[in-house]
C-alpha cells in the first residue's frame, strides 16, 4: 500500500465531488503575532481587542487574509500539487469574522473540468469553502488550475466548463454581522480618509517598501501549511527555471496589503476578491513596494455609515513607482503584458466607514 | 564573587546530586505556532482543538517534540555547557499530553561517570524528567556526554558507568491517559494508513524537502532557551573547525519528524525514543529530506484501537533519497560509517490507531 | 485629499499639542513566545506563570523592553517619520507589569521645540506615555529629535528647549505592585547572585555572543510596528551612507539585555532608563556581545527585600570583550569617542532581591 500522498492528476478529479482537505487547525493568538512579524500588518481590527469590540466584535478578529492562507493552504495537498500552472480565482468572499480560538477547515467541490487539446493536462475547476467549527462559513472562492494527467495518451472527454462570477456583485458583499460603527473613531487606526474621500480613478502611491528574506516567506507558507514544494526546497529548485525558491503568491498579497496600510487605513475588511493576477514571481530579496487605484464605489445595501470601495491593488518588485513610472502593462511583442516588475495585481472589494 | 556560570565540569559532577534546572517555562499558543512556522508540523492533534477534543484531550497538545526540547534545553546550562561530546540518549519516554498554558520544568540526576583514561575528561550519565505545574512528569530520559575536566592533572578515580537501557520496552511506553479512539475520523490527517497497514522492513520515502536557514535554526533554539554557543555566534565559530554555526541538532530532529508526516500521517505521538545519532552536522542552507523503516509493530497492552510502530527515522541533507540511493552507512577505512549525506538516525516508538 | 502619511516637520509639532498614536495593540502570548524566539529573553518572570504568581503577580509579565517597544513603535509614525537624527531618551520610566491580554495604547506630548541656526531642521522634544485598556499609564518617557523643516526658507522663532531629567531618582523609581518576594526562589532564575552580592564598580562580562540575521530584525520590528523605513527597505538603502538595512536600535538594546542575563539573573524588572546611546549602527551580520559595569547601587524606601542597582550596559559588535580589550570609548582627532565596536552604552535602573 502506497503511503505517501503523489497529489491529484486530472483524471482523479470526478465533477461534483467533495475534497475534504487536511488539516483542520485552530488559529491563535500565536498566528496573529507571526502574522504581524511576517508582513507588518496594522489595521487595528486584527491589532486591539478594545477596538474590535468598541466596533461590536467578540475581540481582535483574525485578518482576512490569513484566513484565506490559511484555508488555502489545505487544499493544495489535494488541488494543485501536480498543478502545472494556477489559472485564477473568481468569487472570493469572506463570510464571516474569525476569531483566535476558531477551527478552520477546507472543503473543495470539483464543479469543472475540461481536457486540455494536448491531451498532457486539462483545466479543474474547484468551489473551495472554509468553515469554522460551529459548521458556519467563513470564506468562500472558486480557483481554476491546469493538472498533469497521469495517462496523458487515453482521452477523458472532459469538456464541462462552468461560468465563473467575472466579479461579486454589491448585492452579494457579506457586511460581518453585528457591526456598530455608531463609536467610531479614527485614532486607532490613524488615517484620514474615508469611504467619501476615495474617487474613482484615484491613484494612491503606498510610499513604503519592504524586503522579504528567505526565512520569511518559508515561515508565512509553513504557518499556513502550504505544502507546495517550490516554496521550500531549495536543493530542488537549483534545477528549476528560476534556479531557486518561488515566493508563495500570497505572502506576496500579505506584505503588500500590509503597505496599503499606509493611505487606506481606516478599510475595517476585505470583502470580496473579483480577480487578481501574479503577474511576475517574487524571490527572496526583493523589495516590494505598492499603489491602489479606486475602481468603483458603491453604497452597501440597509447601511448608510459604511460603504464599499473596489480597488485595484498593485504590487511592485525592486522600483519605487513614488520615484519612476511603473505601468501596469507593456507591450511587448504586440502583446499586452505585465510590466517585469509588476507581481501582484488584485481586483478586491474592501469595506470602509463613510465619514 | 563570580557572577556568571562556568558550566559544570566533570568535578563538579556529584553522582547522585540532583540539578534543578533554571528557567521555567510556561508553554503557550505563542509557542505552538512559532513551532509550525519553524518544522512545518501539520499532526492534526497539535493544530486542530477540535480533533483533539473528539479523541478524549482537552484541547490541541503540544507536540513531543517541543516539549523535549523545552525540557532539554534548560539542561544545557548545567549539564553540556563545557560538553567534548553529545555521546547518547537512551530510555526517553513521553508520559503526559502536555498542553498550552502548562509550565515545565526539567531536573537532572546525575547517575554515573566515569574519568576517561586521558585524564583531561570523564563521561557524565543523567537522568533528567521534565513535570509539569502539578509535579506530574511529562518526559524522562537518559543522557551522556563526555565534559572537560577542570583540573586535568588530579585524578578522580570516577568509574561509576551505569547500565543504559538498550530499547524501550512495549510494556513501558504510556499510552495517553483518557485517549479515546472511537470517534477517530481520518480526514484530519489526511492519511490512509493505519498500523495494520504497515510492515516491518517497509521504507516509506518521505519525498518533501525542506531548506533551513540561518535565522529559522537560531528561532527555534532560542525559543527553547537553548544556550549552547555553537548554534548563535558566527563570530565565535569562524575559528571553529566548521566555521560556521552549527545547527542544534534537534531542530533537524523537528524538520525531519515534519516531513515524515508525508506517509505517516496517522501517528499520534511519539511514545519513545530507543536511541539516536546525529550522524553529520547540520548548517544553515542544507536541504533536508527524510525517510522512514519499520522496524517493528507491537499490540499494545489492553488496547485494540491502537498500536506501537518502531521505526527508524533517517535524515539526509543535500540529496533526495527518492532520486539517488543514499545508503545508512558506508564503507571508509574499514569502518561502516555514517553515508556524509546522513544527518539523523533515530531510533523511536510511535502510537498509531490500528485501522 | 492626500490620503498618505507624509510625516511631521518641524512645523507641524505645536508646543503642548498632543499627538494620539495609532495603532493600539493587544500584546498577546504570541509576541511573548516571539519575543523569546528572537531575543533568547529568559528572565523568569516572563516565562513562566507559575513563578510569576508565586511573587504576587496574576501571571508571567510581558518583558519590560517588548513593552517598550509597542509603545515607542507606535509613536514613530508620528515622531520621527522625518528625523534626521535620534538626539536622546530621559525619565524614562516603568511604571505597571502588562500582561498578556493588555491593550497598550501611546500618547505624546509635545513638551518643547527648538530651530536650529541652519533653518533647514529642528529639534522637538516629547514627553511620551503608554496607557493599558483601563487607563492607567505604564511606561512614560522623554524623547528628543532633529526633525526636518517643511520650509527652510520661513524662520519659525522657536526656541522652547524644556529641562530633562540627567537621571531618574531613586525616590521615582515605581516598584511593582503586590510584590512579595517572600516565597522567592532563585533555582527558576538559576543565578546565586543578588543585590548585596554586586559592588559598584564592579564589571560583569558576559560571556556569549549573538549573530543577528536581516529576517530577525526585521521580524521583530514589525512585531512592534515600528514603521521607520531604513529597517525594512534594501532597495532604497542601498543608495544610503550605509549601503543596506540599519537594524533597529531597540532590538540591540533587547538581545544585550537578554545576553545580560548570564551574570544578572536575578533582576527582577528594569526600573528605569536614565539615559543612553546607540554608539554605532548594527547591521544584519553582526555577532553583539555585552558587559555590565554597576554604577551605583541604592536601597528601596520602604522595602527591604530588594533594592535598586544601576548598571551601564555595554553592547559591543563582532568583537569578544573576554577576549580582546574594547574601551567604552578612545581618542580620536582629539575627542573622546564611542570604541567603533561599541554599539549600545545604557545606562538604567534594575530591581533586585537583596539576598
């Protein structure tokens, strides 16, 4: 009997079927401090129990995105271990607030797969939810990724592909229940702006840059219990395109939601990713800097003292866009891509006081 | 009046004298999850409340491992600190769950030594148990190590050299008070094998590789309060025969035990070690890869739920054992040595459920 | 709208203005384990519970310097975005154990300010405290820096330069609350030393050396949210005098202090800091080693069972005082300066049992 776990090839996937992921793991208070050491995160949601709850929260909730890594991180044992490449997300919603104490776990169902032409891989598509233990959710996303098939000379016929949400509708942003914003106040968080001083087409240059070690990114992807291999093997990563460690894409949305502190900080939530692209790798030693640019604003349904906010968030690698103009894509080719320095570009909907 | 401690040497050894060792040590969540962060630990029963809740514990344990060398390191100060040679542990039994928010302490009894022929140094033989705040043992274990003489040229005629058990007995390994497998779900481990499973003379290749660097391996040790100046001062170790730190030998033990949960994910605790070496030394940058052997399979007493599996853990550095034959020992000068690409050897009992 | 902190110049600081600091923080077992992990702190009274209580407090304290870097953190942002140079610290004074669970917030008081003859900076001096949940203050301290002007060209007139405290005096000194060190012990410290052991004058070395790596930095000072830039940004140091990251001074002053505890175990808290320097800038690399001189030693009105010890502590870089002779300072161009090795001189108030 075989033990150790060769990961999921394409043919493995049956449409409808639910993949109940290792390993269930209650998040501490443990998490948020390395969370905090490892990007620099400030919103004083995450930071103060007395802020969190003068806001009608239990105590200081666990930043979203940790969540997210932290209910990512279990899939890929069973998703994306033989994934050649990761298409993209849609559909990313957070729930419900998580609380230090709080057991998650993962559970994807298979809703799509599709056989490449080549015949060598094909596309899966999963609906991923994290729950916490009292069976609520607290997070759900679709992501799409291209497996190896294990028997790439037999056709599987599988052509089922679904629609993916091209965005989250306003109507379908989950406000976390019971909040008050009646005692607001700003000095928590030290930022000026609100919801009605953002404009669309806005740019805001988050000024601060940030240098990531090796050791850094390996503990954030260890905490998460990603297991993917490129992150952590350096012996076998010599041998690699790269020819070293590949920085988990997330660390890189952490550290660089983490710089957007400075500019957006009174945002109280990430509510919904619509899409985003890793649009470059990031490695150990490069510096990240950032910018956001309000993409549209829309009033939240039944509430008039918050609002919410879509921007694009940008990351960029070793160049101060503050300092030299960084477009976000060039052509090159005839085509338009990424810019090499560009690696993150995050279409989200974030939850912000409106005055 | 000297303020700052020598270390003991080999005189100040006193057989029978028991060492109660400085500092105690309140083990938390903070703990738990710098130790995921450092070894990439994913045993369901230190990460998950819940899981740990439906098996009889009160909540998520503390991984054997952390308690050891928690309970280790307050030992170096007295016992190692002028340490020639870590020679062997022998007899180490996990007693008791430990918990978050349990504070250990370690004492250490001194039950042989023996002056080495030389006359410059002598073999010290201790028996240290870590207990909890209620005076409950945890862990005990023996240990030698061969320390410098004060005063090389005054005989002391010490040959006391105690009897060192060769293995744990089954009949001696503890089982968790209170363990209750009836409720036991797979899907937390994500492991399909169970102890039935098994066979003696089976090799599980462990197949992840996991990098450590300089600041991953000195977090750990200073996290167990470890004080051997091998592993923190570079500037020290220059003029070492490495020179350069050297890794704490049980921070591999940790990394290696991590990966072994890729074909071992059933495993509950670690009951004992029989024995072990650190076969080569360890440095910052090594790529650590792992392997296991039964060695065995035992009933254990009044239990049909659950089993012991006495296994041989091996660590390797630098090549992947999935890839190259990289054999336990070798041939050099005659003498079956350790393969140089060999780091760990580890001799240990583990708990499985038995299906 | 600028929605992006620019800072404060000189300008800005309005005599007897009070600058409300963003973020507060709940200080949580998770930065305590950290804290251990990066500083290899092992003061008792931080580590374990039980000890703690046995003296009469609720449980371990947070570390007296991680309390002082929460609060100091926080004031940055506000303080010293655009200082140019550090100038000096007084009064500085702990006033209340935080526990786990705290909630600490900062405040500064702008308590004088000065331009300087060039017009182009000037000095502010701030008078900073930090509160817990219930509002009782637990540190305070002053804190002066050259900070640059937003218009050179426009005299401001300033010219309020407030009085510090040379030192703080005995009688201010605050011991903590409830202590009762009747049932004290000295097997958790480890150390046989206490206050009627140590002579002023008396040097104490010791002994071990700490390398500091980028990651660990770094980790720490964003565990503070400390958000000065030259800590994290290597791309843009590398156009700076230095040419890459400058460790933040506080995490010498911590990992020091944590080497100072070979020799000096029994200290109980630190009291007070009278004054200090950063002689010299750390880098990444560095190995710190430490001595001790005490300056002056003091009874506690109203108790005998502890008193105050003031000592000098010298961190010095990649240089081995047990080895070579490193002067606190030496002649050059005719002026006394800092030995180049030497990197921290502090000089502050430490709480010891009398015997």
């Amino acid at each position: 009997m075989a033990k150790t776990n060769p990961g999921n090839f394409f043919e493995d996937f049956e449409l409808g079927a639910e993949l109940v992921h290792a390993v269930p793991r209650t998040v501490t208070e443990g998490d948020q401090a390395l969370y905090v050491a490892l990007t620099g995160d400030r919103f004083p949601l995450h930071c103060s129990a007395e802020f969190a709850r003068s806001l009608g929260f239990e105590r200081e909730t666990v930043n979203d995105l940790l969540t997210f890594h932290m209910v990512f991180g279990k899939t890929v044992n069973d998703v994306s271990l033989n994934a050649v490449a990761n298409l993209g997300y849609a559909g990313l919603r957070f729930l419900r607030p998580v609380y230090p104490g709080d057991t998650l776990r993962s559970v994807s169902k298979v809703v799509g797969k599709k056989e490449n032409s080549s015949g060598k891989t094909g596309v899966v598509w999963v609906r991923t939810t994290g729950t916490n233990q009292r069976g609520e959710m607290v997070l759900e996303y679709y992501r799409w990724v291209m497996v190896h098939k294990r028997d790439p000379e037999t056709p599987t016929g599988a052509k089922d592909i679904p629609e993916m949400p091209a965005e989250v509708a306003v109507s379908e942003l989950v406000v976390p229940e019971g909040l008050d914003l009646s005692r607001y106040q700003s000095w928590p968080s030290g930022g000026a702006a609100f919801w009605d001083d953002y404009e669309v087409g806005e740019r805001i240059d988050h000024v601060d840059g940030m240098t990531i070690e090796e050791s850094e990114h390996m503990l954030a992807t260890r905490l998460y219990q990603n297991t993917a291999k490129v992150h952590f093997n350096a012996h076998a990563m010599e041998s690699s395109r790269f020819g070293k460690r590949l920085m988990y894409g997330g660390h890189v949305i952490s550290v660089v939601r983490a710089l957007s502190f400075n500019g957006m900080e009174n945002t109280l939530a990430i509510l919904a990713f619509n899409g985003g692209a890793h649009a470059n790798p990031t490695f150990a030693g490069d510096t990240l800097y950032a910018w956001s640019e309000i993409l549209d604003k829309q009033p939240l349904p039944g509430r008039d003292d918050c609002g919410a906010l879509r921007a694009r968030l940008v990351g960029v690698k070793n160049a101060d866009p503050t300092q030299e103009e960084i477009p976000l894509k060039v052509e090159k080719d005839g085509k338009k891509r990424y810019h090499p320095n560009v690696v993150l570009d995050l279409d989200y909907w974030l939850l912000m006081p409106t005055a």
